[in-house]
C-alpha cells in the first residue's frame, strides 16, 4: 500500500535505493540538501543543484522542469550524514512568482521498479516560491520519510539560510545562474511512465508549515536545551555511538561528506570505545503487523552494541518522534487559525456584507473550515500517539535499573553493578498533547555538568500549592533520590558522595544516606565543615589536573581515591565565605573533567546579593525542579517540556532497600 502523507507524518523506507518524482504542472528547480542528526548543513558541498548535481548517494536535475527524478542510494550516503531534504523552487524570470499561483506540487518516493512507497501533495502553499517538500532522515540505522512542506517567500536563499548555510545567498544566486544558462539542455526531462500518470488524491489535511525541521540552539525561549548529557547544548555524536544528534567533530575531515568505497558498501558504524569488536546481533524482530497497520513495537528496536544502547537510542527516536509530531500539530492548528482570519478579513472587507445574514453564514463557513482542519491535525497527532504509546508501554518495562522508574520491579531485583552504565533517568517529560505520554529524560554519565534542583519556586504537588517551605524539603527529597540513583547505578567504591548542610536544614530528608552508611562522612555543617570539604575537593582537583597534563597518573599519591566525586551542597550560600564561593566555582568548573560533580539545592535569589559573579555557575548547571514545570527544551524544534521529577512511590521504600543494597556492596569490597 502507498503511504499518503500529510505534512509533519512519517513512513519507514524499507528500500535503500529509491527514485523521489516531482510533479509541479510548470518548471520548478529540484535541489537536496545534506545535513548531521542536528539538520546542520556544514558547507556548499552538502547541496545537490543543478550547479552541482551529484554527491555521494544523491543526483538531482540539472535543469528547471514540471517532472522530476531525484535518483537516492541510502546505503551509498556518508556515515555523517543522517537527513536528506528534498527542496523545490521556482526558477527566476517569467512565470509565476510563488507557489499560490500553480497546482499543489506532488511527490513520490518510489522504489527502483516505479512502486510508490510514499506520496504527498503539498498544498496550503500562498506567497512561498521555495519549499522543503520531504525530509529523510536516519533514526536508530533505519531511514524514514517525513512530509515537510515548509514554504518560503523569500525563495531558495531564504530556505537555504533557515538551514543554518551561512552562503546561502551567494549559493542560491548560483542555482539561479544555472538554471538560467541551461547546463544540461541536452538531457531532456525525465518521461512519465503510467505509474507517474496515476491520479492524485488531495491530502487528507492542510497543515501549516512545520518549523520542525532546523535544530535550534542551546537555548530557546528562555528553556534549557535537553541534551544527552542533560547539558545545555545541542546532543552529540552518531547513533552507532550511542549518541543521538550531530555536533562539529573534532576531525576537520568530519565536517564534510566523504564518498564510501563503492555505492553499496556497508555504514561503519564502529564503536568508539569497542573498537575491535564484533557488530551486535539485531535485534529482535516483532511479529508481523496485519496489512494496513503499523510495526508492532519492539523494546530494543534500535542500533546499539548491547542492549542497554539500543533501548537508550530508541528512547530518544521516541523523544524526537514525539518533539516533531507536535509540532507538526501546532502548526496545523496555527494554519488553520490563520487561514480563518485572512478569509474573514476577505470577505468583510466589504462593508455590505458585515450586516446581515452573508456576513454570518461568511463566519460559520470560516469557522467550520477551522474546526475540519484542526480535527484532522488532532486525528493525525492522536494517530501519532497511539503508536508512540505502544512503543513505550513496550520499552518502560524492558528498561534497566539505570533508565527505569523506580516502580519498575527492576529494582526489587537491584544487585551492585559491575561496570557503570551509559546513562541515568532523572525524571520524565511530557507536553500538554500528548498527555499521560512520558518520556524518561535520560542522561549520559559520567556527568559533564553539574546539576542544580531548584529550591526556591513554589509551584503544585500532586494537585495542592506548595508554599517556600515545602519546596525546600520536596527538593531535598528530590536530591537524595537522584543520589540513590547515582550511587546505585555505579560499581561499589567507584562513586563517593559529600555533602554540605551547613545549618543541618536537609538532616530529614538526608536521613536515608546517613543511617544506610553509604556516605563516607556525616553532613558537613557549619562555615567550618564547608571549608573542610571544598578544600579537600579542590586539591584532589588539582592533583589530578596535574597528572594528566604531565602524562603521569601513576604519580598520584598512595591510596589516592580514584572514584568519582559527588559534591552536594543544600542552602546555598548558608555558610559560605569569599573564599569557598570562589572554590565552589572553580569545582564546578574545572571538576567534571577530573570527575567531580556537583548537585546545588538551592534558591538562586538567596545567593542574589552576589550579583552577576555567580551567573556563570547557574548557567553552568543543568536546573531541575522538585515540582513539575515547563523549563527544559528539546535539541529539535524546542517545545517547552514540562519536566517531573523521579521521585519514589509514596510509601515505598525501594530506596532505602537500594541504599542498603550498596551499602552491603561496598562493605564487601572495602
């Protein structure tokens, strides 16, 4: 069956060699555009025009023409790249100046043999005079096909600059002087076959434009951008590494796209740290769907050299799924807005019809069209859901102890681990349409910034107003449960947690740590105890920084603690001097590197008489709440993610079960 898709939804391309035809009724410029997992677009040598129509697993039209064949080769594209956008625009001089002017444009991706996988019309075109009309893109080593239909009215160096090309103009001025000159008159349009003459059903819905296909940045709309590290910042890596989004490498040659040895030679997906070893098994395959229906759900469904990789890579397919999905709603519901009003306007913009029965019937019709379109959006979104609700009912319970709940039974079976984990769950997120959906937030360790639960908004717990007060002691118990997790989730003697109370305000919600002995020294208290710590934490910092850049580890000193380090501190800045502010800086900025960490509880404004000295330390952290909030952002199209805690069940006391687990491990290897 052919996947007839409406702008924002996807289909899965169970071909690797494909064929994409354009029908545009008049001459139009086909172009592709290469970018990494954040849709970055590193250079003029990532577009395919008809300048240059050709690049590793991609051949566009050198000329304008009212069909089209975009030859693809999946297999044949460079490991770094992971989506493909198929772009049309209107060439200059005669003609029509925008989209509005001409028929819906119509694209197909078909197979080798002319079979459609995938069609969609893109209509809800006006002033636009180039769009992105496809995206495919990579997800967990497979590749799919999404309806994009983002218009442009400032034309192709519009479109190009929204790509993040910083030669946009100059390149899409370049386009249009090969258009014009004609550089391959002599290959003639492609001919149409019976299959490319089929009729063309209207999409199923007019969604606006979707603004989810560029990565924004570190921060948007004052939200933390949620990486894979939990840091503000846009996520990293490949997904056969295990890291879901694409940043410049280190490797100048990485930032271009590099031909592969023959057009069907495997992707290397070698891992960093496994470097000599076998590529994993796939993975477990789910029975076959009935005809019409979608995959069944597969925990452990994506790429990965173990298990635990592979769940991790598909909770971020599901949390990027879910980010564009939404946006593809909201965007649907802003058209058909928009669209309602500019009809209004037209129609009573004469004064005769503003009275009477025509202006009423004027505004039901306006209305009514709204209401169709905003229904099949919703219809979509909630198609969307199910099946992501599917994928998590499946993956939830498959979790390990690191990614799950901690009502998942996972943990009633809790032994110390032998090797630390990829990453850690530190709460859920979930957005206002997709509602009781929950992503875990997944971070990668060993942490590379340190972490800051805010004491000092009141907000609602379980439906009631929180006052100042109970935030402090929900924060509290949020900290020491993230410390539970993370002593848990570590090898025993490999993670060592202090902590600084120095007016003893956290001793209840402390409780856990403390009569578990999984802490190797009671709360530091007082200006005295903060000093004690901080200068204890600083010279190990500078010990180690010292070895390394001298390419001695070995030198450190007998019986030296080479675990990681926890520092956490609660009612910030009780009990801090000049001095320790200025070593509390240093080790939130200096220690990740050497594997010391920080966890702030704390309320920014009591710290307020500081001025802008500590911003930088605030913004260094990555801020959580004890209560949920919509503060965090995703690396895609940056929705504002309400963030909940993970926090153990009422009653339960799975923690304090798992606290006396670590600490009958640690007894053992002491």
């Amino acid at each position: 069956m052919v996947a007839e898709l409406v702008r924002g939804q996807n289909h899965p391309l169970s071909q690797v060699r494909l064929e994409i035809r354009v029908s545009a009724g008049r001459p139009v410029v086909a172009a592709a555009t290469l970018g990494d997992e954040s849709g970055r677009i590193h250079g003029v040598e990532w577009v395919a025009h008809p300048g240059a129509p050709t690049l590793p697993g991609l051949e566009v039209s050198r000329q304008a023409a009212a069909d089209h064949r975009l030859a693809v080769d999946l297999d044949a594209m460079p490991a770094t790249v992971h989506r493909v956008d198929v772009l049309l625009a209107l060439p200059p001089g005669a003609g029509p100046v925008s989209f509005g002017s001409l028929s819906a444009p119509f694209v197909a991706v078909t197979g080798l043999d002319g079979v459609e996988v995938a069609s969609y019309t893109i209509t809800g075109l006006d002033a636009e005079s180039a769009v992105v009309a496809l995206e495919l893109y990579r997800r967990q080593g497979a590749w799919k096909v999404r309806a994009v239909g983002q218009g442009y009215a400032g034309g192709l160096a519009a479109l190009l600059t929204d790509q993040g090309l910083p030669q946009a103009r100059r390149l899409a001025a370049a386009i249009d002087d090969a258009v014009a000159q004609g550089l391959a008159r002599s290959v003639p349009a492609p001919p149409r076959t019976a299959d490319g003459d089929r009729s063309r059903q209207a999409a199923t819905s007019a969604l606006g434009p979707d603004q989810s296909g560029s990565a924004h940045g570190a921060q948007q709309g004052g939200h933390s951008a949620v990486g894979p590290y939990g840091a503000v910042q846009n996520p990293q890596g490949s997904p056969g590494q295990g890291r879901p989004a694409g940043s410049p490498s280190a490797d100048p040659d990485a930032t271009q796209p590099t031909p592969t040895a023959s057009p069907g030679a495997p992707i290397d997906y070698s891992h960093p740290r496994r470097q000599n070893a076998a590529p994993p098994p796939p993975p477990p395959s789910a029975p076959p769907a009935p005809p019409g229906q979608p995959a069944r759900p597969v925990a452990g469904d994506a790429t990965g050299w173990s298990m635990e990789e592979r769940l991790y890579n598909q909770v971020w397919g599901m949390f990027e799924d879910l980010a564009r999905t939404t946006a593809a709603y909201r965007s649907a519901v802003d058209f058909a807005d928009a669209r309602m009003e500019k009809e209004l306007d037209q129609v009573l913009s004469d004064p005769r019809s503003r009275i009477g029965g025509q202006g009423d019937a004027a505004r039901e019709a306006a209305q009514s069209k709204r209401m169709q379109l905003v229904d099949q959006a919703r219809e979509a979104l909630e198609r969307d859901l199910v099946q992501l609700g599917a994928e998590a009912d499946v993956v939830e319970p498959a979790l390990p102890a690191a990614f799950a709940r901690w009502d998942n039974p996972v943990w009633h079976a809790y032994r110390a681990p032998m090797e630390m984990p990829m990453a850690l769950r530190l709460g859920d997120l979930c957005l206002p349409e997709s509602d009781p959906l929950r992503i875990p937030m997944l971070v990668r360790l060993p942490l590379e910034r340190g972490l800051w639960i805010d004491s000092g908004r009141p907000g609602s717990f379980d439906g009631a107003i929180v006052d100042s007060h109970e935030v402090r002691r929900l924060a509290m118990e949020s900290a020491v449960a993230h410390i539970a997790r993370l002593l848990a989730v570590h090898p025993a003697d490999e993670f060592t947690v202090h902590v600084v109370d120095p007016a003893g305000s956290g001793a209840r919600e402390l409780a856990p740590l403390v009569q578990s002995g999984v802490l190797t020294a009671p709360p530091a208290a007082g200006a005295a105890g903060v000093a004690a710590v901080l200068g204890q934490l600083t010279e190990r910092v500078d010990l180690v920084q010292m070895a390394v850049r001298a390419g001695a580890a070995d030198s450190l000193p007998p019986g030296f603690d080479t675990s990681q380090q926890l520092l956490v501190v609660n009612d910030f800045p009780h009990g801090f001097d000049d001095r320790a502010v200025t070593r509390l800086r240093y080790l939130a900025d200096e220690g990740p590197a050497v594997g010391v960490h920080l966890m702030m509880v704390a309320d920014r404004e009591d710290a307020g008489d500081y001025g802008p000295l500590l911003d930088p330390l605030w913004r260094g952290l990555l801020r959580l709440t004890p209560v949920a909030e919509d503060h965090l952002a995703d690396p895609w199209v940056g929705h504002a993610w309400t963030y909940e805690p993970a926090m153990a069940p009422p009653g339960s006391q799975v923690l304090q079960q798992v606290l006396a687990q670590v600490a009958r491990a640690r007894t053992k290897h002491s």
